[in-house]
C-alpha cells in the first residue's frame, strides 16, 4: 500500500512528525513501512513555462520553435514533441538547469536555431513512463513558478506493508486514523481546490453540489436509471449516483498529482476522481458512461451461462455462473469488485456518468478474481472487506470531486439499495480477561483510553464489562473479545509490557526419541570424519515419485523417495571444483505413495556417499583410497542396536540400481531389506576421469527407534587365556561368516572371542578355495586354562567344520 | 616508540632461540651465538649499546627487557652445546626432521543449519521444552483450518502453498505439530517442533522452496503475553549474547491474538544501521503471539481455562544471520570448503 506523506498531513493537520517518525510509528503499530521513497528528488531546477508562440523549424519537419515565458525575458527554444502548443504550461529546464538524472542542459544551436532550454517529458522528470510528448500542465500558474512547489511534489512514499487483517490501513484516512492525535477525532477531509468551474458552480449553488440519498430495500432509482440487486447475499448494498453533463479530460495538477504520488497513473478527471476517493477513502468505485447502460439500468445478478465481457484491460472473459456481475437491462457490464467492461468504460466522448459506490461479499470476490487470475484495487480491498457504513461519505465525496474537476450536476438524488444493513458489531469485555491474557491489569479507563482514539465506543455494560461498538471500519477483524484484547496491547505498546521469567509446569510431552537418535548418529558420522550435508526434498519426476500439483518448475516437480541420488548430485558438484575428497552423509524425509486421496508415507533415511583417500594425504606414503571394508566398517557402526534392531549385513544378490553387481551389501533387520550399500555404478555419476570409485549407502532408519540400550556390568576377566591360531583352507562357495559361526558353535564354554586375522591366496592353497587365519581366545572365569583344554577345545572346532562345511585345517 | 622496541626484542628472542634449538652442530652453533651475541656486531648486543641514547622515561624498561633476552639467548646456547656434546658420534634414533606435519585423520562436521537447530533446542531445552514432531505432507485442516486460517479468507495467501493433491500440501510452516500435540495431549504443553517447511518460492539469494523452521508452543493455566515476551527475550539474549535488544511490535497471523513481529538488534552493526539490516538497526528473527482461542477450540481445549503463547523461527535465515552468509542456496550446495567451516 502507497501512502503519501503530504496526503496524511492534509487529513490530519495536526500531525507534526516526520517521515521517518510516521514510519516508525506505523512500524510500532503493525504496519511496518519497508520503504521511504523521496518523490520530486533532483527538480529544483525545474520551472514552469508558458508557450507564448509555436512556429516550425525552418530546417526541420519534425521540430519547432517556441517562444516561451518563464519569469524573465521570453526566450526561444527548440522542441521535438508532438504536442506542444501555445497557450499551454509546460515544465521547462532553463540553459545551465540540471535534470534528476544529471543531465545539465545547455544552451545551443540546433539546425541552425538557438535553443535556450527544453520543455521536459514525464520520463524525463522521472515522474513517469510517459515519454510520448512534453508533460502538459493543467492549472493556473505563474511563468516561472518553480515546478516543485507549484505541483506540491516534494513528498515521501511509504510503502506500507499491510497485514491481511487490516483493509481499513488500506487507505490514506485509514493510516491517518492510526497516527493522528486524538485518531479519528483528528482526521477530516479537507476541500478540493477548486477550478474555474467548480467556481461558477459553487457560486451558482452556493456551497457543496445538492445531494441527498434515498434509501431502497432491493429496488431503486436515481434519475430514470432502476438499480436492483437480485442477490442480497452477495451484494448487500449499492448506491449509484448520476452526474450528467460531466466533461471529460486531463485532470488538474493537484489530482493528477496525487494520484503519481501514490504510484497510480492519471487517466482522466472522472476515473482519476474515483481512484483518488479509493486511494483516500478505501471505498473502491465505478464510473460507467451512462448513455451505454440498455435500460438504463443496473441489476447485480449471478452471471447467466455463457454470458462474458470484454474487461477494462481489453481481455474477453468468460462468466460462470457463480460469478456476481453488474449488468445493464441486458448484459453484464462489470465483474462486480473485480473490474469493468470497456464497452461503459468512461471516454473523452461521456457526458453522463453513473457512479457506483458498492459493498460485495469478501469470498464471493475472491472466488472470482481467482478463478479470472485478475485482481485488481478494487479486488484486493473487497476480498479483505470494505467498511460497510463508509458508501455514502465515499459517494458524496466522490460526486463531489467529479463536479469540481469535470463539471456537471446532479438533479436527482442518489440511491441506496440496501437490503442487507450491516449492524453494529458489540462485544462484551472483560477487564479480567485482558489480564488474563496479557498479564497486566487494566481497568475500564485504561481500555477506553486505548481504543476511543481508533474509534470504538466503549460503554460500561453489566457485571463490571464493558460494552464496545466496533466502528464499521474494523468490522470484519474486530469480532471476539480476544480482538479488542489484541488491539488494547497494540496500542498500549508491546514495548511497555514487563518480561520478566517465571516458574511454570513441566508439559506432559515428552522429547520425541527420534531426536535423540538422530543426534547421536549425526555425532558418530562426524566422529568418522563425515561431513553433514543437506539436499532439496523436491526433484525432477521419475515413476513411482509423489508428484507436486503446482510445482515452481519440472526441476522441483516431485519428492524425493531416496537421498542417494541428491548426495550423489553433490558429489559431482564438489567433483566440478577440482575436489576429489568428498564424504558426506544426511539424515533426512523420504515420501512414497499413500493410500489414494491421503498423504504419501514418510519414513527417515540415512545416507552416506563417501569417495577419495581413507585418510588425508602424508608424506610418509601414497595414500589409500577409500573401499569397501570401509563402508562396511561404518555401517556396522552405525548398525549398532542402539540405533536398530540387530541388523545385519548380507552381500546383495543379483543386479542393484545404484551399486555394482558384486561390490553391494544389503541391510536386513530378521529378513526384511532395511538398506543396502557398495559401490556406486560409473554411470551413476558424472565423474571426472581423475575422480576415484564413489561409495554409497541409505538406510531406512526404525521408526519408533529402539528403546534405549540398558548397559549391564561384566566382571573383568580374573585369569589369563590361552590363544589358538587356526588357518583354514575354505572353498569359495563357503562364507567367511558360516566358517565363523561354525567355530563359535563348536567352540564350547571356553570359546571368549574370534576374529580373522588373514585370508590368503596363492601358492600351497588349491584352485577354487582360500586359507582364512583365525584367532581363537579361551579363557575360563574361575581358573588358569591349561593347553590341553585349548587344544581339546580345537580339536572339536576343526572337526564339527570338517563334518558341516567341509572345511580342513591348512596343512604346515 | 617502546611498544615497537619490545616487539622488535620479542621477535629478536624467537628468532634465536629456533636458530638455536635447529643448529645441528658446534660450528653453527657458534655462528648463532655471533649473529645475536656478538660483542661487535650481535643483535642483542648492538641493542644494549644503544640504551644510552633512549628517552630516560623508557630506557630502564628497555633495558632490563634488553638483559632478559641476553640472557635467556645464553642460556638456550649453553643448553644446546651441551647436548651436542652428549650427542656427538652417536647416530640418529628417530626421523630426521621433527617438524615435518603429522598423520592427520578427516574431520567431520555438521550442517550449519543443524548447528542452529541443536542450540536453539538447547536453550529451550533449557527452558522446559521437549522436542516435537510432525509429518511434512499435511492436510488442508492441519496448516489452515485447525490453525484458524478459512482457505477463502486472504490470510491463506500469506503463504505460497505447494500442493500434492486434493487436499494435501507440504506443510508451509511446522504450526500444524501445535494442532497434533494438543490433540494428543493435555496442558501442560511445552514443545518445540523442529522440521522441514515447504513454500512455492523460486530460488534466490534469501528463498528456497524447502527450508527449516522451529515451532514452539507453551498453554497451561495463568500463561500470560508476560511470559511470552520473557521466554523469548530470554532465549534472544542466550542465543544472540546479552547484549542484545529485542523488540516486540504488533503484527498478524491468524492462529495467534495478540501477534507479535520479534526483533533484534543487528548483530553486524549492533543496531546503529548498515546493508545487512537495511539501514533499521534491528532484525527480524520469529513471529509469535497469544495462541488465538479458535485454535483451542478445534482441538478441544477450553479457551477460557487455557491460554498459551506460540512462536516460529527460521534456521536457515538465523544461520545466515549468525555466520554471515550472503545467500542460503550455499546451504543446500553442500560444497566440502563451506561445510568445513562450521566444526
Ligand atoms: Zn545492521
């Protein structure tokens, strides 16, 4: 929302701040400005002239030479522009003046010609885009007034940012009401400066135009045009006022003015008058020109099927029949709240108007403008809500305007079509409950205090409440108790309030484990020398992934089933800046389909991607690349039951998406597939030929986690063990980890621990097997093992293995 | 003029006494001892000579400064001939050169954003709050409805909602795990909700279409606007250092009456203005606010017994803040240099 800092000060005189102080203020009260913009910067030189004579270049068509005044001698200057003429006003830069853009001008010859100066376009002023001709003024001035001052245009923008609850800041009074001392009390609405017609006018009528307001349930008439409204639901009420004989042009600096200090671009007098009224009112209005209503007549009905128009922006729309338009005796003729048709728009040939001065039903026009993709002042101010008790001030002042800056009258009196009276909203409050809420007392005179001001009537009511009247304005945010709580902090000040701690009772929620979980794998990950990374959950579509409705682009288009593929995009980013040391993990959200209609699954996943050396390059060696035992290492890591419930890692059968057939591992928990691991396929990523093997793996993490492990004591070992060695030759068809688990079983009561020291290969070993080298470790809890338990106990490993795998000890 | 002189006898000292404990052999040794105790031309020892012509404010300073470093040069000299001596004929045990770098290991390190996270729970942890958590895709009544937000009012607007389909969206804020604690559970509440939120934002140096916020929300009987401005002051001040002012100005969102915009003071320019805080001295870090009673009443709590305070904060705009990072798509490059940074 554009507010211009002139326009407050002429609804509120008394108000004295500056601008950043209006800025701060508003800051303060919940409409915080983000932008001061400085308007007229760089027009001190800048004059205003008169063209004396207009007469074309001798050696140029498309020049001429015009005499012009501007205080001192009249001078000559050559002009380009199409539109120059004498008689009329224009901005003039004197030779030696400077433009806002910097430029100085100088005086010169142009063909042959002196040139004492230019007359200057709205572009170059930099008051608009116009660049078309040279900006004409229209008003009564003197030559050589300095154009700054003349046009008022040394002013500031607030651009306002306006929260949704708040329609009623959507207007110049509207922030006056808030700043101003003594609020609404200290707001008017200031004459217009009037021109030489409104003069004649004025003095023929003495005063104001005649103007009275004849109230109507459904049906009405103002001046031979019948206003009826057939659906009262989504049009409460509808004044229309008639002014004929209107004469339509540019408007007057003072409204043009106005209207480029809020960013709005002046049309002509009648519509610029209604958008001015929009601007300082909020009351969005509709001038048509009357002689093209059929009728003449106005219904506000539901559209009919197949009826459209032809909007103000020069598109043809389509109507629906949900869709509330203001039709003539035929057809519609303006999207009701939303924009007009251009078949009554308002042109240089109207002579009679009829304005319309509406209230619409908030949903109804937000439904439309969605469904037509238009919105539009008028929309944007409907949709939040006008204030329902603001038409006929908005209409008299507006009809007002129209006469003093187009001419004509208004013989008949107004209608007002209402067949829905808005009621006052009253709401009981309790001091208490301010207390309650806010922690501060308060008492009847404090509250009215705050809120008399904005506008609200506060009467003591029964049983110590009060009784408030919410002004028409705030009807539509001010409805509950809690509102008017809201409004007596605001204006009392957040700032005033105390913060002090104090005790309070420990919530019946506890910390949700999966934190927990998350935190500890996160600190073992990094302790493994990871680095956390976090990718995007929206990725390009593939079968199988939960696709957006409304994607910003087909880049983002779905959701992500898997964090592989984004880490492994990562790596190739990091492989693109010449870095071949990557390893990088993330914890994060996975979706895949639901049921129909319902929301996809979730579940969390860890991933790990890792590449490069196992270690950071040293002096003392080459260096190794990381490989499989490594990610194997980390998942039994991270595969602490801690974290899951005892998985364990079985080699992959058969071909993988991601991993190399042969170099991948899976996850299962009692045989269901949790994750998988190895080594990422070449074509998997995008590496460039110095980057070594990519390895990778995710992991769907037990949703609830475990329970938390409960660690339990052991006696430390009182006596020494007695250590076996035992190489096996192995064919290949059997696992490591059978051989393993057939020792463990044969072991007997001493078996304490067995690990594989060696697998090897060559020489004295046959084709198709290997030798694995265990180490076995006995120990009994209550005595010295002597060798022959050892031994006995070896003896009956190495035959259950010879019987079960048919496994034999390597021969010395 | 004595600030420069006893720097200059500082790096006089380290200087010889790493020629010292690096000389090799007795030869060298004594170039050492020539170069900086020379009675000719010796560093130190031209020094000493020169204390005559010094400002007789500074020169018992500088003098016995002056002395010390002699002294502690002749001692290091001393130290070294002897072990030479008891080296002398006897060959190296060890590697030759002890400076060369050792056998490091990768060091790993999280997420800046994480880091924020960890440490704004730890403070409200600190506070009574208990973590939360909630799905990412949710349901038209779970970000609006519930949250007193009707789809055809314009305060839906506020945000840019991506939707799956019919009905359900990514969450555009974590409110709706306030809506699911508080249908699972009674008052007293105090949780924190930290996750993932989604916006139909396209990608620049401030936005990204998925980003972090935390929730937190506290009702019980008797919470006041008191306790809301205290807990989040208090938090302002452990996260952001003591020094810190915090504002509180009115603002708007449809699930919390009053609401409330909370600022810091800048913590580039400390609040005197600069490009960071667009010349206002303050940023913005959450919204909050009295939970609206329309809120208790779709999850069945009496708004008349119960009051409570909600807050939102962003991660990922505070570690902006925090570390100073110009543009938050950094964060989801994940490049090994900017993640190596924060450990
Ligand atoms: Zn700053």
């Amino acid at each position: 929302m554009n507010i211009s800092y002139r326009w407050l000060r002429a609804l509120a005189p008394e108000l004295r701040d500056s601008p950043q102080e209006v800025a701060d203020r508003l800051t303060m009260y919940g409409a915080p400005v983000d932008e001061i913009v400085r308007l007229g910067e760089g027009l001190g030189d800048i004059l205003i002239a008169r063209v004396e004579s207009v007469r074309r270049h001798p050696n140029a068509d498309r020049l001429t030479l015009c005499e012009v005044s501007a205080g001192g001698e009249v001078v000559r200057v050559v002009c380009g522009a199409p539109n120059v003429r004498a008689g009329a006003w224009y901005p003039y830069v004197p030779a030696g003046g400077v433009l806002p853009n910097g430029v100085r001008i100088q005086q010169t010859r142009i063909r042959g010609e002196e040139s004492n100066g230019m007359l200057c376009s709205e572009a170059e002023l930099g008051l608009g885009r116009d660049q078309g001709g040279i900006l004409e003024l229209h008003g009564t001035f003197e030559p050589g007034e300095r154009f700054v001052e003349a046009l008022a245009l040394d002013d500031h923008r607030f651009v306002v940012d306006v929260t949704p609850n708040r329609p009623d800041l959507l207007s110049h009074v509207g922030i006056a009401r808030e700043l101003a001392h003594g609020g609404v009390a200290g707001v008017t609405l200031p004459p217009f400066p009037a021109g030489a017609q409104a003069r004649r006018a004025s003095r023929r009528r003495g005063g104001a135009p005649a103007f009275a307001i004849a109230a109507a349930d459904t049906i009405g008439e103002v001046d031979g045009v019948s206003v009826r409204i057939d659906d009262a639901d989504l049009c409460p009420r509808y004044m229309a006022a008639v002014i004929r004989g209107v004469q339509v042009a540019l408007s007057p600096e003072w409204l043009a003015g106005r209207l480029r200090a809020v960013g709005a671009r002046p049309i002509n007098n009648v519509v610029d008058a209604t958008n001015y009224v929009l601007s300082e009112l909020g009351q969005p209005l509709h001038a048509f020109d009357l002689d093209r209503l059929a009728g003449p007549a106005i219904v506000v009905r539901r559209a009919r099927a197949g009826e459209g128009l032809t909007t103000l922006d020069g598109q043809a729309r389509k109507l629906e029949p949900d869709m509330l338009a203001i039709c003539d005796a035929e057809r519609p003729v303006a999207v009701a709240g939303v924009m007009g048709g251009s078949e009554s728009e308002v042109s240089s040939t109207t002579t009679n108007v009829l304005i319309e001065c509406a209230l619409f039903d908030p949903k109804s026009v937000r439904r439309t403008r969605k469904a037509l993709d238009l919105s539009t002042d008028a929309s944007y101010r409907f949709e939040r809500g006008v204030d329902p008790t603001g038409l006929p001030m908005a209409l008299r002042r507006v009809v007002h305007l129209i006469v003093t800056v187009a001419g004509g009258k208004t013989t008949a009196a107004a209608t007002d079509v209402c067949p829905r009276p808005a009621s006052p909203v009253v709401i009981d409050l309790r001091p208490q409950r301010v207390a309650q809420v806010l922690g501060i007392e308060c008492n009847a005179s404090s509250v009215r205090a705050q809120l008399k001001p904005l506008g609200f009537q506060v009467k003591p009511g029964r049983r110590g409440f009060l009784r408030v009247t919410v002004p028409g304005w705030r009807s539509y945010d001010v409805t509950r108790e809690v509102d008017l709580i809201e409004e007596v902090a605001r204006r009392y000040g957040y700032d005033r309030f105390p913060a002090d701690l104090r005790p309070y009772r420990p919530g019946t929620v506890s910390d949700d484990p999966s934190f927990q979980r998350e935190e500890e794998l996160r600190s073992e990950l990094v302790a493994c020398g990871l680095l956390e990374a976090r990718t995007a959950a929206l990725v390009p579509g593939r079968a199988g992934l939960v696709p957006l409705a409304n994607p910003l682009s087909a880049e983002e288009g779905h959701l992500r089933d898997a964090l592989l593929p984004g880490l492994l995009r990562r790596i190739e980013h990091n492989f693109g800046r010449g870095l071949r040391d990557v390893r990088l993990f993330e914890i994060g959200t996975i979706f895949r389909p639901g049921a129909a209609g319902g929301q996809p699954v979730e579940a969390t996943h860890l991933a790990i991607v890792l590449t490069g050396l196992r270690a950071p390059a040293h002096w003392s060696g080459p260096g190794e690349t990381i490989d499989l035992w490594d990610v194997r290492a980390l998942l039994e890591q991270v595969l602490a039951p801690a974290h899951f419930y005892g998985a364990e890692l079985h080699p992959w059968a058969g071909d993988h998406v991601y991993f190399d057939r042969d170099l991948a591992l899976s996850v299962q928990v009692s045989g269901h597939v949790i994750g998988e691991g190895g080594r990422v396929r070449r074509e998997a990523v995008d590496a460039p030929p110095w980057a070594g093997p990519v390895w990778g793996s995710e992991l769907t993490l037990p949703d609830p986690p475990p329970p938390p492990r409960i660690v339990k004591f052991e006696p430390l070992p009182a006596f020494p063990a007695v250590e076996r060695d035992l190489a096996l030759v192995t064919p290949d068809a059997v696992a490591a980890v059978r051989v393993e688990r057939a020792i463990r079983a044969a072991g007997g009561e001493f078996l304490d621990h067995v690990a594989i020291f060696d697998v090897y290969r060559g020489p004295g070993i046959p084709e198709r097997t290997r030798s694995l080298a265990f180490r076995l470790r006995f120990r009994a809890p209550d005595r010295t093992l002597r060798d022959e338990d050892a031994d006995r106990a070896t003896g009956a490993i190495v035959s259950h293995l010879r019987e079960e795998l048919g496994v034999e000890p390597r021969a010395r | 003029m004595i600030e420069s002189l006893l720097k200059g006898l500082a790096v006089l000292e380290r200087e010889a006494l790493d020629a010292v404990a690096t000389a090799g052999d007795a030869d060298t040794l004594e170039q050492v001892r020539i170069l900086y105790l020379g009675r000719k031309d010796g560093k130190v020892s031209a020094i000493l000579r020169a204390l005559a012509e010094l400002d007789p404010e500074i020169r018992p300073r500088v003098g016995s400064e002056a002395n010390r470093v002699r002294d502690v040069i002749r001692d290091a000299l001393e130290r070294r001939t002897t072990e030479l001596t008891a080296l002398a004929g006897r060959p190296r045990e060890g590697p030759d050169d002890l400076t060369l770098p050792g056998r490091a290991r990768w060091v790993g390190g999280l997420h800046p954003v994480t880091r924020v996270i960890d440490e704004i729970c730890r403070i409200f942890a600190s506070l009574g709050f208990t973590r939360a958590r909630g799905p990412e895709a949710e349901t038209e009544w779970y970000n609006f409805v519930a949250l007193n937000t009707p789809l055809d009012h314009p305060a839906a607007d506020m945000q840019a909602t991506l939707y799956l389909s019919g009905n359900i969206l990514l969450r555009s804020h974590t409110s709706p795990v306030q809506v699911r604690v508080m249908e699972r559970h009674q008052p007293p509440i105090r949780i924190l909700a930290p996750g993932m939120v989604y916006r139909r934002d396209a990608p620049d140096a401030s936005h990204l279409p998925a980003f972090s916020q935390i929730e937190g929300l506290a009702v019980d009987g008797g919470v006041t606007f008191v306790d809301l401005k205290a807990v989040l002051g208090e938090f302002a001040h452990r996260f952001f250092g003591p020094e810190t002012r915090v504002r509180f100005r009115p603002s708007f969102f449809p699930f919390t009456e009053p609401s409330a915009e909370v600022d810091v003071s800048c913590i580039i320019c400390g609040g005197s203005g600069c490009a960071a805080c667009k010349g206002t001295g303050w940023m913005e870090i959450m919204g909050a606010g009295m939970v609206d009673p329309a809120v208790f009443e779709a999850v069945g709590y009496d708004p008349q017994r119960y009051t409570g305070y909600a807050f939102g904060m962003g991660p990922h705009r505070i570690a902006l803040l925090k570390y100073g990072i110009p543009d938050i798509r950094l964060f989801h490059e994940n490049d090994v240099r900017f993640l190596e940074q924060f450990r």
